[in-house]
C-alpha cells in the first residue's frame, strides 16, 4: 500500500474520509497491521486537515496495574456551529475514540479538551483505533463559557441560555445555580431526617423478629437432640435383633451370609449415565432393521409402526451422511419417526427446528454477529451443531417444513461445506482475537467500568462461537416437506444432494401385529460413529447395481437435470454398500429417491414422454411394480409430469 498525493485539500475530517474512501474501505475488509495504520497516518498528516496536532476530549480513565493508567479521549475538531466529535474511519455509526496507555502521574479531567500530537498506533488490540496521543504533549484549551455551553449541548443550548439571561451570563447562572442547591439541600436534609427515622422503627422491628428467631432454634435444638436419642436406641434395639437372628444360622448358611456381604461391599460405584438403566443391544449389520422395527413399536406408548423399507431406507440414507427428505401428507409419521430413530439408538438425540417463510440467507439458520456490541446472536440450529461436538452419540437435526423458504437460500452453502468438508465462517477472525485479548487484559483492571465488565461478557460470550464451523461427523441433517400451493419447489442442486423418503399412512398386518405383540423389545442399538458409517461391501461388490441405475438415467438425457451425476452415483454406490443386497426392495428405492424426483418436463413433450415410457419397460423387465406405480401416479392430473405433487 503506498501514500498518492491529491490535489485535493479537505478541511473537514468528514471531506478527508470521502476523499480517502478507497483506503478506508480497503482497511475495513483486513485485520490490521502496523504498515496499515502508519498509511493511514501519513496520508492524514499529509492532507493537513488536522496540522501537525489533534483535539480531543477525554471521555474517562481507567486504572490498570503496575502504577498506569489507560486514557480514553474522542478526537474533536473545531467548527463554526462548535467543537464536534469526527467519525470514526472503520465504523461509520459511531464516533472515533482513541485512547494511550500512560503513567498514572498525568493528570487528565474528563469533558476538557486537549490539544496534543498524535502518531500511529502500533498496539495489535487497538489497531482499529489507527492513531494514538502523545500524553506529554497533552495542552488543555481554554474555553469561554458560551463555547463549553456548546460543547454539552451545541448551539442550541448557547443560544437558548443567551435569549433567557441577558447581561453576565456566568454571573446569572451561577446566582441561579447557588439559589436552586441552597433550596435542594434543604430538601434533601428533611428527607434524610425521615428516612432516619424510618430505620429506627425498622431496626426495632428486626430486633423483636431476631429474638424470636433465637427462642425457635433453641426449641428445634433440644427437639433435635432428643430425635437423636430416640433414633439411637432404636438402632441398639434393631441390631440387638439381627444379631440374635444371625447368631442362629448354621456354620454354612454365616459362612453364605459373610461372602454376599463381602461382595456388596467391595462393588465399584458405577457412573450414572441416560443409557444405564436400559438395554444396550449390539449393533449387527443384518439384524438391525427388525431390531429398529421392534423397538419402534415397544419403545414407547405410540406404539409406532413403520415398514421395514421406511426403516432401512432411512438407515442406510443417514449412514451416507447425505440430506435425507422425509416427503408426505401430514401426519403420516414424518417427526415421528426422526424420533423414534434417536430414541432407538444409544447416547443419540434428534432436535427439530421450524422454518420459517421469511428465511433468505444462512443468517436465518446459524445467527449472525452484532458488531456493534461484538457478539454473537445465535440460532436453535446453531446449539444444536455445538451441542453434537460434546457428545459421541448420533445427533439427527430436521428443518421441519423446510420447504417453506427456498432451500437453496438459507441452506446451500451448510449442504456445500458438508459435501466439501470445508468449515463454514460465521464472523471475521479478528473478531475472536480481539475478545480473547480483552479477556485476558480485563484481570488487569483494578477497577472495571460498567462498560468494562459489558464488553467483557461479551468477548467472553463470544469465546464460545468459533469464527469457523466445522460441522462435527456425528450430525445428520433430516428435513421434512409438504408438498402444495403454500410451499417452494425444491431445486435441482437440493434434489442432487439427498434423498428422497415418500412415506404414506403405516399400518402392520394382523399376522405381523401380533408377531410384533409377542416378541417385545426394549433398549437401545449401540452406536459407534466408525462402525455405523464402515462399509458392509465394497464399492466391486455393488458395481452392476449402481450402473444399472445410472443406465436408467442416462436415457433420460431428453429431461434437463434427469440424469444422474457424478455425485448421485457415489451416494447410490455407498447406499448399497451399508448392508446386504436383500431383495429388489432396494433397488426399487433408488429409482423412488434418486430417479423419480428427477424428472420435471410438461404433459406435451412427446419427446419426453417416449423415454419415460422406455424407462418403465425396463423397470417391468426387472419388475419394479412400485416404482412402475409411482410414475403412473406422476402421469394422472396437471400440465406437467412431477413427482412433487
């Protein structure tokens, strides 16, 4: 960075600053460096608009340790309507404060302008200020009356005292001044009088109520005492009886007695946790989707049943750490099931948050920072990220209704930074820095202002967001959707990230009601992050499937956004890759996640229509019949073919 003469000669601050708006602009974009606040130095000095001296007013001092003292002061300037504060270059909305760290030997007043040199400031906490004072030259500036009287309150208050009180205007106010407090500390003597007495009847009153506090406790003392005599000869009488009751075992039922009592005694206390009274079954690969079925049904009084497709699918989906999109009417147990899952699993929580209409941005999901007050104001969502870095459990986060706002504007760059495993920046790093210094520099302060103790609660708040957001491995993101009028359509860019769960009204078969009647279940699964997200096959075993799928969607090529990517191929690759390749169950489930969703063209495109039409010869040759309903359901009613509708 490199100091340009200008033709142009300010002579106001506010006239310098638009002059240098490049330079100020560029300065607030960066954490500062020295070079930075020397540029900036030279430029101001060379523009002349404050000489080679500033003024300013010292607005207070704060007493540090080691005999020093810190100096706060707004740099002033001299105009015709009065002295008036300059606006600070890196914050437009308040005014530019500066401060020096000196010897409690220089004596300041506070509300007095000084005159005084200014250079740099070099401090890495206290760059933003860009300059600082030099306390030796510190020169107090006489002011008349009228100017202090604008200085307080402008010109208006100058002028208004002028119009009021003619003549000496010093002389009037301060008669008037003397005769005003003679009459307030009148006042105020009669007050202290009847407060006075106030307490004398007060203290009589806590006088009478501790003397019969003090007979109470000697009552409930001698009462306490003899409880203890009771409970004592109780006990003598209880173990005089058991003693006498073991006395009359035999030789081999005392010798049973001593072990059993040895074994209670020598037992290790063990830590309470949530899992401790209940179940922990082991994970198993080919047994957990029974398992999961079991315990929806038993875990709880719902008595909540769902198809062992609805579960796996789920399963596998949430192992892939994909978004996973629960779509169907209301009440079809969406929620529900989110829960039953946590529930169902040790050590694991789900947490549900609603959207809202009016989200726009990654602001309406993750808080933003207040740079103002320096702190961060944060979001349900946001907890519910943090929370998850504290727990080794599996944290399921559902957007209920997410589709109420256009997805892709609050929630891309979270869906980008997962795929990427890239961190997410909440707020400017210096930001953090600065609170971590005024953290440590606040055991300095011997005597902390209001304000002090406010921006240290702050910066202390502040600690607790990181400036970056890793979103911790054992966090996966659930949304649900309703599908009508009232909502956005999902995009493409979300349709490509997910998967897509339709589910319909559950209801079990008498024979397997009562199957699931007479095996009851309870507990939870273990979980174990590695294990849950390990493969069960490798990516050769599951090769025919996953190009078979990606074959289908290579067909429909005709359909902008209809085939499958790159991306969607891994997904589909590492679903089947979680568990065993059972039944044509899963396959039929690909095409209702990662195909159906796809395709979005209207009724009159023959073209369009006629490769569809090839895609379901080739699901009857493989006898896909749900999926073959699915997208004859997609045909029925409205001017384009959807699987939204």
């Amino acid at each position: 960075m490199t100091i340009q003469n200008t033709s142009n000669n300010p002579k106001k601050f506010e006239e310098w600053l638009n002059i240098n708006k490049g330079l100020i602009e560029d300065l607030k974009n960066r954490d500062l460096t020295t070079d930075d606040t020397r540029t900036f130095y030279e430029r101001l000095q060379a523009s002349n608009v404050f000489g080679d001296s500033i003024i300013i007013k010292i607005d207070k001092t704060v007493k540090l340790k080691n005999s020093r003292q810190l100096i706060v002061a707004t740099v002033m300037e001299p105009t015709i309507e009065g002295y008036q504060h300059c606006t600070s270059p890196i914050s437009a909305y308040s005014s530019w404060t500066i401060s020096a760290n000196v010897s409690s030997s220089v004596e300041v007043k506070s509300d007095v302008l000084y005159q005084t040199t200014f250079i740099p400031e070099i401090h890495p906490s206290k760059r933003e200020q860009l300059i600082t004072f030099d306390p030796d030259t510190l020169v107090p500036i006489d002011l008349s009356f009228n100017e202090s009287l604008k200085l307080i309150g402008g010109n208006a208050l100058a002028d208004v005292a002028s119009q009021i009180y003619e003549g000496d205007l010093e002389s009037v106010l301060f008669s008037k001044f003397v005769s005003h407090n003679t009459e307030l500390i009148q006042n105020s003597y009669k007050e202290i009088q009847e407060k006075q007495e106030q307490i004398n009847t007060l203290q009589q009153e806590v006088s009478s109520k501790e003397k019969q506090l003090n007979t109470q406790i000697q009552e409930f003392n001698t009462t306490e005492k003899e409880l203890q005599k009771s409970h004592k000869k109780e006990i003598l009488i209880i173990n005089r009886d058991y003693q006498k009751k073991v006395d009359k075992l035999t030789k081999r039922e005392r010798r049973l007695y001593e072990i059993l009592s040895d074994i209670r005694d020598e037992s290790p206390s063990q830590e309470i946790n949530e899992d401790q009274d209940v179940t922990i079954h082991p994970w198993n690969v080919e047994t957990n989707v029974s398992m999961l079925q079991r315990l929806f049904y038993h875990n709880s009084n719902q008595t909540l049943y769902y198809g062992t497709q609805v579960i796996e699918t789920f399963l596998r989906a949430l192992q892939t750490n994909t978004l996973v999109i629960l779509s169907g009417p209301s009440g079809t147990g969406k929620s529900s099931l989110i829960n039953a899952f946590a529930d169902a699993f040790q050590s694991s929580t789900a947490k549900v948050i609603p959207v809202q209409s009016s989200w726009t941005d990654k602001q309406d999901l993750l808080g933003y920072f207040n740079t103002i007050e320096k702190r961060y104001v944060p979001t349900p969502f946001l907890e519910a990220i943090l929370n998850a870095r504290e727990s080794k459990g599996l944290h399921l986060i559902c957007l209920d209704e997410m589709n109420l706002s256009h997805v892709e504007y609050y929630f891309a760059e979270l869906l980008s930074a997962r795929e990427l495993n890239i961190p997410i920046n909440l707020y400017p790093k210096r930001y953090r820095k600065e609170a971590q210094e005024i953290i440590e520099e606040f055991s300095e302060i011997e005597s902390p202002s209001r304000e002090d103790k406010e921006r240290y609660r702050n910066a202390i708040e502040l600690d607790h967001y990181p400036f970056e957001l890793s979103i911790p491995k054992n966090v996966r993101f659930v949304g649900t959707v309703n599908m009508d009028h009232t909502v956005k359509p999902l995009s493409p860019k979300v349709i490509d990230r997910s998967f897509i769960l339709e589910l319909t009204y559950q209801a079990a078969d008498l024979e397997l009601k009562a199957e699931l009647n007479n095996n009851p279940v309870s507990g939870k699964i273990e979980f174990d992050l590695d294990v849950f997200s390990s493969d069960y096959l490798s990516v050769e075993e599951v090769l025919d499937d996953t190009h078979w799928i990606v074959s289908l969607s290579d067909k429909l090529n005709v359909i902008p956004d209809a085939k499958i990517n790159s991306r969607s191929e891994k997904q589909i690759s590492k679903f089947l890759q979680m568990g065993p390749l059972s039944s044509e169950g899963l396959m039929n489930q690909l095409v209702l996640s990662k195909l159906l969703p796809r395709i979005h063209f209207s009724s009159g495109n023959e073209e369009a229509m006629a490769v569809c039409e090839g895609l379901v010869s080739d699901l009857r040759l493989k006898q896909l019949t749900p999926s073959i309903n699915r997208f004859e359901k997609m045909k029925k009613g409205g001017r384009y073919i959807n699987f939204f509708k």
